[in-house]
C-alpha cells in the first residue's frame, strides 16, 4: 500500500506527543487520589498530603513529572465538571469616552452618549461605532455641525495627536486606538488580580471586538468575593464632603413630600422621611445614620424624579453615597454621605495609586496606607490646603471608606485609609489597589457558578454515558462487520486517545457539551468505517477476491466520506466561529474528532487492513446474522414520495402552527435573566415553590416579575428561573435576588439553613448548586449569533453541494431537507416544552444542537447524492426514478447501521449522561430519525422532481430501461 510507511511515522510521532501531553494529567489525577485515600474528606490534611507528595518525583527516561508541574500541565476541565464561575465582565465604554473628551458637558455629545446607551440594548455593534452613528444623527438633527476634532468633544490635552484640522475619520480610528488599548490595560489588571486570588488554572480572555472579557477560575466557590474583585475599578477619589445643616433642608422638604406623593417616588404616603435617617445617633460627618433594611427606601426616595426636582441649587449635583460597611459602634446602621459633585462629576482627586500596603493605626486598628501618583499628589495637596478643618472623603467605586476632617495641607501624596477593616478585608483592597485601576468601570453581564458537588455528578454521569456509549459501539460494530469490526474498534480507540492529547496540547477545556461531541466523534468514526466495509461486501458479491474487494471498497468510499467528513467540519467551523463558552468547546472538539476520525478510520484503518490481507489472511467484513441484510433490498422510494409530502407537509403545518400559537421557552441566554438549580433534602412541589416565590418577585411598582419553577433531574432539584432586577447588573442585585430567592424558599429548606449555606450548598446541605447570570445585552448577541449561525451553516451547506455536485437540484433538495428538519425540531420542542420532565428551552445547547442535526443530516444526504452521482455515470440505461431507488435502496445498510448506531449512542447520553444535556440529546434524538427520514423522503425526492424533464411517463422498477432525459443533462 502507497503512503503505509508515512502514516505509521505520523501515527506513531502522533501517539507520542499525545502520550507526553497526557502524562501530567495521569501522574496530577494519581497524586491526588493517593491524597484523598489517606485523608479522606479532610481538606487540611489532603492539603498537607499534597505537600507531602508533591516532593516525590516519577522519572520516566525520556521525562520527569512533578505534581506542581503536572497540575499546570494537567488537561483543563470545564465548570459543569469541575465546579468554579466564568464571569463575562464588561468594561463601561461609556466611561471611557468621557474620558477622552476630559468629561465635556457638551449636550450634543451627552445626547449621543444616551442614546448610544439605548442603542446598545438592541445592537451588535460595539459602543464606539454606535457611539459614532448617534453623534452624527444628533449633529444634524441639531444642525451644529461639531467635528469630533472640536476642543468640546476629543480635541483636548487628553488626545494630544488630534489638531484642530483632524477629520472624523482620522479621530474615529484614534479614538478606537485608544479604547482598545484601554481595554487592553483593563484585561492585564484583571488577569494580576485572579493572580492574587490564587485561582489554579485560570483561564482569562478577550473577547475580540468587545469591550468584554471573559474569566473563568475553576475550583472558585465565593462568586461574591470574585465579582467585587473583578468589578471593582480601584478607582480611588477624594471628595469634599457637605453636612448636615446644607442638606436637612432638603431632608425636610422630601419628608413633606412622601406623604403627598409617596406613590409616585416608589414608597407608602405613610413613610416618615426623617424618622428614617435617625439624625440624632449621628457620630460622623455624613448626613444620615439609616438602619440596613431602610437603606433600599432611601435610595427610592432620593433617586425618584420627584426627589430630583426638588434639589435646591447649592445641592443641584450632590452624590449620595453610603459607607463602605456598618460603623463598629452600629453594625445594624450604614451612613449616608453628602458629595459635592459638579457639572461632569469629575472628583477633586482622581489619581491612581503607586503603592498600597496594610498597617495600623495608634489605637492598632487596621488600615491601608498608600502612596499616589504624582498627579495625585498635586492634587491632593490642592484639596487638603482647600479644606483644612473640613471633612474630605475618601471614596472607591462610589463608596465611602473615610471621612475624616482635615488637620493640615498633605504635601507629599502620602494617606491611610480606615474603614472598620478586618485583616481579610483590607488585604483585598491591598490586592485591589496593587494590580492597578481599571480604565473605567466594569459590571459582570454573565455569569455561571456550578458548585463542586455537581461538577463531580456531572463527571460521573459524562464518563457513565461515555463507558456505556462505547461499549454498545464496540459490540455492534463486531456483532455486524466481524474481524472488520475490530480492527474499527482499534481506530476508533486510537482515535480517542489523539483527540484527548491533542486537546490538551492546544489548551482546550473538557466540557459536558465536549463529552457529548466526542461520543458523536465516535458515531462519525462508526460511520466511516459502515461506508467503507459496506462498499466492500458490494464488492464482494461481485465476485471480487478479498484483496480487491477492500482496495476497492475504499477507493469507491473515499468520496462520500470526505463529503461527508468537509460538511462536518463546516457545521463545526459555524459553530466554533458564532458560538461562546461550553459551546464553542463542543465545536472543538467535533472539529479535532472529525480531523482525527479521517486519520483514523481511513488512514490507519487501511494501513492495518492491508498489513494483514497483504500476508495473505483473511479477514470477514461481516458475521453470519448479518451477512445478507439489506442485500436484496429495493423499495420504490421515489414512487412513495407523494405520502412523504402529505406527511411531511402535515407535520410542517402542525410545527409551524405551534410555534404562531404557543411559542417557545426561551432560555435566559436569549432572553436575559438568572437560573439558580437549587436542592432540596427532600421532594417539593415545583408549582406550590413557584407561587410562593411570585410573591417574593414583585418589582417596585407593586407587578409580579417573571419566575419559573421547574423539576431538574428529581423531585428534589429545581431550576428556577427569572427576571427580577435583571437590567440591574450589580453585585448588589445578584445578593438582593439571593436573599430573595432565599427568602421565597426558607420554608421548604431544613430549618437551620443560612443565607451563606444556601448560596453554597454541597452535598451536604440543601441550597443552590450552580446558578446563571446572562444581562439583556448579552442575551441580545447571542440570540442573533445564533440565528447568524444557522443562516451561515445552511448557506454554507448549500453553495458546498453545488459546487461537489455542479447541480443546484441537489442544493435545493439538501438545504430543503434541512429547513424540513429544522422545522420539525422547532415544533417539537414548542408542543412539548410544557410537558417533558427535562429542560427543553431554546437556547445556545438547542443552536448547537440543531447544527448538529444539520450536519449529520446533510452527511446522510451526501452518501445517497454521492451514489447517484456514481449510477448517473455506470446506469444511463435506468430511468431517473430508477436510478433514484438503486441508489437509495443500496446505500440502506449504510443508512440504518449509522442511523441506529448514533441513535444508540444518543439514548445513552439522553439516559445517564446527566440533566444538562437531556434536552440538547432530545433535540439530537428528534433531529437523526427524521434527519435520516428527510435524506430519502425529502432530499432525494425534491432533487429528482426539479431533475425530471416532467415530459416521460414515469416507469418504477428496478431493470426499468425507459429513458429519461437528466443523464446529459
């Protein structure tokens, strides 16, 4: 055989690298399991095994494996195996073009900005171009005729390269410069402060053409530390400080107010405006010492826009921000401070810090002494010789962590900051401080947390479903092709072991979804192995030796399989390109699955086929039972196609009218919103949760918000889904919806359950074990990189198959098939979503799984095109619609052995691969049966009837001889 002695060096430097790759993640998994065996479920004494074994090294000739080195080097695994949170944070672009206008109060620019604001809601633009489009409407609408080069916009010492005579394209492409490049400075802040968490294996990216970056720190168990690590911009300011006697005038006013028109500024007509700020237990220079649980009423009243007309001009932009955390004297109290703002709200002080360290102060509190920049320094020599013996605050992200009067001018840039810290505390400003100040803030617009234990259940249910998924492969692949089947099953183990390793050399992470795509790796190795030994058994009952039956059942083969390999790899190149997260792992690993399928069940299949027959040894393509099935077998397929349109027509319609009728359930990556899996220590009642939790959910006007209970898994896990607050993407109202969730859900918890064992239950205490956090506008680019993905992989599909087949006939009827499927999925998943005891929302899992669907379908279509192809060049003699049925009815064994097998593989998934994955598996379960239905009934059908002149009497049969006139054309 050409080319044997190439393919073994190439399989075997392969397997070597992969073999290296993988060492680490053995000799990692074999530490720690020597560590759990000794220390059990203590995590202090697993930890000082760790060390111990840790100094032990393996020394294997041609390589070393240290345990730290090897848990660098060890595969990655996604959350939804290993337990951790993936934060999508977003820099506020906003900000950043203040910034580069030096904080202008232009109303062109400020009318842009908002309405830039808006626009981002429904867009996929990037802030900056739709910053753009906005301030040229606005210029023109109010015919001012700005340049974007004007001193009141970006011509200011901040972007000293713009002159006065610089176009708009030209301040356009510097301005986008530079806010990438800020960008930039905020992904390398944050990638020092994960350092400093001490995450192991964090994965930290950009996400190109975004102000986004996503962070993912496996193991990570305090989302709430995490966020504010993440979000917090370390942007530290200095303020002057207005009191008590310049505001309560404002107070009294506001209290007069509320009870005239307390519904209208969101609170009861009863509430007493000053009794809440209990005036009299102040101890600080803030204007207001108000109880926790008042604190939201508050807020409501100063912020309402009744509260804001009100404003007399010497408070016209104060900001009203409260202490950093209870003084030590009151922890049930939080102090509301009075800021002097101005026009742009641009601080006195705005200075990055040099240096920040802990220390104490004379009454050995701990505090945080730090040095700032020198710009600061000025600055804050300005302000402290400004204000001596007035209060100047300290504020971080619009919190209050001091106040204190001012004793003298502070010349050199030096200050301490106190704030009632305990050691853990002030390290992370320490920490927060250290790696830097974000360009401008950042909010967390999604957000998944998986807890441990369903990291380690989802690994046992992945590794079950694949144990099972291979075993059933194995067998039936030896139970029909015999010694061929073997010799299958050893491609198909080499081909596991190349996809592993060489997903570990690229860094890749093994996720639940990329488990799924390397069982379905496993169904495509199946089905190019079913091809080529198909096609040898017809060689065979020619009348060919062995040898040559084999030579040329892979000859006749090849064709199909790389059709059929090129439009899976299209499907996964689409979903690679528009999918995120545990999606685009799945393409991944589809896509390495399909490289390496070819490699294997081709390439080396053959290598070691032809080893064994070239010696002279026989080697059966098939057993006795399965000898003769579907040899003989010819259906009048294209006769029957009528019933196949009035059912599929039938099926279309009811599909169709559902979808008009009863919708979808659209998951929160579409729609926006957070899912909390939460369990029970025993069975509940997913409807009687679900109504007690609706009136936990009311929004501030009094209307209930959006809540869904569903049973996840058992009757003691639920899903809950809503929408309450989700326009708020705060730290603050995450916990307020935790606190409420917590609330809604208390008596159905055991009864000594707290807030914190709530948010972080394991398996040993009832509470939430992986939540999801997706912010509209997130929702948004999903949902149209998603409809883009299925638009792109059917236009993809279609120009492919005319361009291999030079026949639009075959385009139309493939990408019509497709559309067919689509269809049917859709409608299923809209008549059955309120009845099936699994998730069966429309989300990314369903995009991808509907491509997927797409892609097998259109691999099935491509083998039944491809022998036609063959019989219109061998058969001439044949009417069309016999040369149809011949090719259809000898590809059958083909058709069913995949089809069966897959299904096979897919129902072990759907049944022990776990909850997760049981709605995408449905949709892959519907999407292959009618998949391989539509490739005959569909496919086939629509390309003979656009293919048939229409003028011959049509005459079925397998010798038929009545010409048709297609064969030249």
């Amino acid at each position: 055989m050409q080319g044997k002695g190439l393919i073994t060096i190439v399989a075997i430097v392969l397997g070597l690298i992969c073999l290296n790759e993988l060492l680490p993640t053995w000799y990692a998994s074999k530490i720690e399991k020597q560590a759990t065996a000794i220390a059990g479920d203590n995590p202090e004494k697993y930890q000082k095994e760790i060390t111990r074994l840790s100094k032990d090294t393996l020394n294997l000739g041609f390589t070393k494996l240290y345990y730290s080195k090897a848990k660098d080097k060890e595969m990655k695994l996604g959350l939804d195996l290993k337990g951790g949170i993936n934060v999508l944070l977003e820099i506020n672009q906003r900000d950043l073009v203040n910034d580069l206008t030096n904080y202008s109060t232009n109303p062109v620019l400020i009318e842009a900005l908002n309405k830039t604001d808006e626009a981002q809601k429904n867009s996929t633009k990037s802030y900056i171009d739709n910053f753009f489009e906005q301030f040229d409407a606005v210029n023109k609408a109010k015919g001012t005729n700005l340049k974007l080069a004007d001193p009141e916009v970006f011509g200011n010492t901040t972007l000293t390269e713009i002159k006065y005579n610089t176009t708009d394209e030209q301040v356009k492409s510097i301005v986008k410069r530079r806010i990438d490049a800020s960008v930039g400075t905020a992904f390398e802040v944050i990638r020092t402060r994960i350092d400093k968490m001490g995450a192991v294996q964090p994965n930290v990216q950009r996400v190109p053409g975004t102000a986004r970056i996503s962070v993912e720190m496996p193991g990570m168990k305090d989302i709430d530390k995490v966020k504010k690590m993440l979000q917090t911009s370390a942007k530290l300011q200095f303020w002057e400080v207005q009191q008590v006697p310049e505001i309560a005038p404002y107070f009294q006013t506001l209290t007069t107010m509320v009870a005239a028109k307390g519904d209208s500024m969101g609170v009861a007509k009863t509430t007493n405006f000053m009794n809440l700020l209990h005036l009299d237990k102040l101890r600080t220079n803030g204007v207001a010492n108000v109880k926790l649980s008042d604190t939201a009423v508050v807020n409501k009243i100063l912020n309402s826009k009744v509260g804001q007309s009100l404003r007399p001009a010497n408070i016209k932009y104060t900001q009203f921000m409260w202490g950093y955390k209870p003084e030590a004297t009151d922890t049930e109290s939080l102090v509301l401070y009075a800021i002097r703002g101005n026009i742009n709200q641009k601080a006195p002080v705005d200075g990055a810090v040099e240096t920040a360290s802990i220390s104490y102060d004379e009454l050995s509190r701990v505090v945080v002494d730090m040095q700032m920049d020198s710009k600061g320094a000025k600055e804050w020599k300005t302000l402290t010789e400004k204000n001596v013996g007035k209060p100047v605050a300290v504020t971080l992200d619009n919190r209050v962590y001091t106040a204190p009067n001012v004793v003298n001018a502070i010349p050199n840039g030096r200050t301490q900051i106190s704030g009632n810290f305990s050691q853990e505390e002030a390290k992370e400003l320490v920490d927060v401080l250290g790696a830097g100040k974000l360009p401008a803030g950042a909010k967390v617009v999604q957000a998944t947390v998986v807890g441990p234990s369903l990291g380690q259940e989802s690994i046992n249910a992945g590794m079950l479903s694949f144990a099972i998924a291979f075993l059933v492969i194995i067998v039936y692949i030896i139970f029909y092709y015999g010694g061929a089947g073997v010799y299958a099953v050893i491609a198909m183990i080499i081909n596991l072991f190349y996809i592993f390793g060489i997903m570990d050399s690229v860094d890749a992470t093994l996720t639940l979804p990329g488990i799924a795509g390397i069982v379905l790796t496993m169904a495509m190795a199946v089905d190019t192995n079913v091809i080529i030994y198909e096609r040898t058994k017809e060689e065979l009952f020619a009348g060919k030796s062995i040898l040559e039956a084999y030579k040329d059942g892979f000859k006749h083969a090849l064709s199909a399989i790389v059709d059929g390999h090129l439009t899976t790899l299209l499907t996964a190149g689409v979903l690679f390109l528009f999918g995120t997260g545990p999606i685009k792992g799945f393409a991944l690993t589809l896509g390495i699955g399909i490289l390496m399928t070819f490699f294997t069940s081709v390439l080396i299949s053959r290598a070691m086929i032809f080893s064994r027959l070239n010696k002279g040894k026989h080697l059966s393509v098939w057993t006795a039972p399965t000898k003769n099935l579907f040899r003989n077998t010819w259906i009048d397929f294209i006769g029957k196609r009528k019933y196949a349109y009035i059912i599929s027509a039938i099926l279309t319609v009811i599909s169709l009218g559902s979808m008009f009728i009863h919708g979808f359930k659209y998951g929160i990556d579409f729609t926006g919103g957070r899912n909390y899996v939460v369990r029970f220590d025993k069975d509940v009642n997913a409807e009687d949760i679900e109504s007690n939790l609706v009136k936990v959910f009311k929004t501030e006007d009094g209307k209930n918000s959006s809540v869904e209970a569903k049973t996840f898994g058992n009757a003691r896990q639920l899903k809950i889904s809503t929408d309450y607050l989700i326009d708020d993407e705060s730290l603050k109202a995450d916990q307020t919806v935790e606190q409420k969730l917590y609330e809604g859900l208390k008596t159905s918890l055991p009864a000594n359950t707290s807030l914190h064992d709530f948010k972080s239950a394991d398996k040993e205490h009832a509470g939430i074990i992986s939540s999801e956090k997706v912010g509209p506008t997130v929702a948004d680019d999903i949902k149209t990189h998603g409809i883009l993905a299925v638009v792109a992989a059917l236009a993809g599909i279609f120009i492919y198959i005319l361009i291999r087949f030079r026949k639009w006939q075959f385009s139309l009827g493939a990408v019509a098939a497709l559309f067919h499927d689509a269809v049917i999925i859709l409608g299923a998943y809209s008549l059955l979503h309120k009845f099936m005891p699994f998730n069966m929302e429309i989300n990314q899992d369903f995009i991808a799984a509907i491509l997927t669907v797409l892609g097998y379908s259109i691999n099935d279509t491509v083998i039944i095109f491809d022998r036609i192809r063959e019989y219109l060049r061998e058969k001439k003699s044949l009417t069309l619609a016999g040369l149809f049925d011949d090719s259809i009815s000898s590809t059958l064994g083909r058709t069913f052995n995949t089809s069966f097998t897959t299904i096979l593989v897919i129902l072990a998934i759907f049944i022990f691969g776990g909850d997760n994955l049981r709605g995408f598996m449905f949709a892959m379960l519907i999407g292959i049966g009618f998949g391989t239905y539509s490739s005959i009934f569909i496919a086939s059908a629509i390309a003979y009837d656009f293919l048939k002149s229409g003028k011959e009497e049509e005459v079925h049969g397998k010798t038929t001889s009545n010409k048709e006139v297609l064969a030249s054309k």
